[in-house]
C-alpha cells in the first residue's frame, strides 16, 4: 500500500515536469501570437496573409492548450493524493 503511494507520487512528479515545460513553451507561444496580433492591428496590415483578428483567435487557441493542460494538471495531482 504504501509502495503503490510512494509510486504514484513519484509519478505525478515525472508528469509534473513535463507539464511544466510545456506549459512554459506554450506561454512564449502564446505572447508571440499576442504580440504579432497587436502590432498587425495598430499597423493595419496583414501578416502573411493573415489579418489580426486571426493572430488573436491564434492565439486563443494555445491558451485553451494550456488551460487544458492545468486541468489536466490537478486531475492528476488529485488521483496521485487519493487515498483507497
């Protein structure tokens, strides 16, 4: 029993890393998208075709990445802490 605990915890460590890191590459992701949709706004230009309310909804769509991944984060901080 307290072997299967030490193991879960263990890991939910390994999974923490991971999400971490990714959640850090998503965030660079994100402000890069950001940026580039508010210069191509206050410019009034396109971007590779691309008109800024695309570089937004671009944008958006990495921050559902990471909110899907903090979701997913505290399910499985939640199961490693379950108790039978």
């Amino acid at each position: 029993m307290a072997n299967e605990i030490y193991e879960d915890e263990k890991a939910y460590k390994v999974e923490s890393k991971k999400f971490t890191r990714y959640h850090d590459i998503l965030e660079w992701i994100f402000m890069a998208l950001f940026v580039v949709g508010i210069v191509t706004a206050a410019l009034d230009i396109t971007l590779s075709g691309f008109t800024p309310i695309i570089w937004f909804v671009l944008s958006f769509g990495v921050i559902l990445i990471i909110i899907c991944m903090e979701v997913s984060m505290i399910r499985a901080f939640l199961e490693s802490r379950k108790k039978d």
